[in-house]
C-alpha cells in the first residue's frame, strides 16, 4: 500500500497561514486535483474546515475529535484509525494509494507510516503559522521532477519532486 503526503512548502518548510495556503499558485491546483482524484485523502479538521466541502471525486477521510459527522466525508478520532481504515477501504476496492493532504498535524502523525512523498517546493521564504517536518532526504529516492514558472496564475516558481522512501 502506498501511504503518501501531498504538500506544498516554501523554502523555509511553511505551508499554512490563518488556516489558510499562502500563495495563489493556480497550476499546483491543478496538480492536486489530478494527483488526488479517485483516491482516499486524509486530512486534519482544520485542513477539513479550510477548504470548506468534502472533494469531489475522492473518498474524503477527516480526523476530529471535536466534529463527529461530516456529510460526504468519514471522521475519525484518531489518526491511527482512520489510516487503518483507509487501508481497509482501499484493500475492499481495488485502490493502492492513501494520501495524507495535511496540515502539519496530519504531516507529523503520519510521517513514519508514509512510503512516498509529492513535495511541492514553492521558491519563497515567507511568514506562517503551520510548518511540515524536516525531512532527512537521505532516506528516500527521487523519481522524478518538474519545475514551473512564476507567472499570472503562480505566484512564485515552484518544483514539483517525487521521492519514495528507500527500505
Ligand atoms: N501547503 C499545503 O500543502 C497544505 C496542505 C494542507 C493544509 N495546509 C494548511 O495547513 C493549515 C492547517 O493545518 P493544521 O496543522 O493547523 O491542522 P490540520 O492538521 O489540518 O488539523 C488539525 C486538527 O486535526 C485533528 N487532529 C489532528 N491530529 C489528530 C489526532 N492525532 N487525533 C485526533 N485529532 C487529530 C484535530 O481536530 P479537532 O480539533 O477537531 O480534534 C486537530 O485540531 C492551514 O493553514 C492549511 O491551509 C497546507
């Protein structure tokens, strides 16, 4: 089973702000969406709250312990069990990747079980209030990678890396 995390951070590992992302980066999007639909995703309540709505076209798994029900999305008390879970689910239906889409608690919960990683890499240094884990790199494999410009849609130049972890 893949477990894997799909992040974007600036240079300096920042990836929220007021619950919030903080840059407009309209490819990256694009990217997730594609990257992410017809898959299970796992995200923290505020990263729930954030973007507002369960996802379409993707088994929306959210971990609370202060919202019991989300119409259109499972909730789960802890981490642990909504991972189990969502191996289960995807044992059941044929599917082979759990991705983690945050925040910062979800990032650090479930770094030691995750197996790959899509890393966004946004060319800034800027103010946040949510940051993802340092990562020792040199555990994990680089697959591939795709650099794209700053331009009207993309605030900053920003790398798309794919990395999977060495056994
Ligand atoms: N740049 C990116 O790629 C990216 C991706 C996603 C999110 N973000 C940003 O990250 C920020 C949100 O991240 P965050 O770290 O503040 O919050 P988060 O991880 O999205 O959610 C935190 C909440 O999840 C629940 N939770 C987390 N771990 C839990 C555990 N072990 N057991 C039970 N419940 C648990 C708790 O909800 P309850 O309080 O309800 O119990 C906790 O308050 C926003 O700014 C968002 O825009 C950025």
């Amino acid at each position: 089973m893949i477990i894997s995390h799909v992040v974007a951070l600036s240079n300096n590992n920042v990836i929220g702000v007021n619950n919030n992302l903080p840059w407009n980066l309209k490819t990256d999007l694009s990217h997730f969406k594609k990257y992410t639909t017809n898959k299970v995703i796992v995200m923290g309540r505020k990263t729930y709250e954030s973007i507002g709505r369960p996802l379409p076209n993707r088994i929306n798994y959210v971990v609370s312990k202060t919202i019991d029900q989300i119409e259109g999305a499972h909730v789960f008390t802890s981490t642990e069990s909504a991972i189990n879970n969502a191996r289960d689910y995807c044992i059941k239906n044929s599917l082979n990747e759990i991705v983690v889409i945050g925040g910062g608690f979800l990032f650090r919960d479930t770094l030691s079980v995750t197996n790959k990683l899509v890393l966004t890499r946004v060319d800034c240094d800027i103010d946040g209030d949510v940051f993802y884990p340092e990562i020792d790199l040199s555990n994990w494999l680089e697959k591939d990678s795709i650099s794209f410009s700053k331009d009207a849609d993309n605030d900053y130049d920003f790398i798309v890396s794919t990395y999977e972890k060495v056994k």
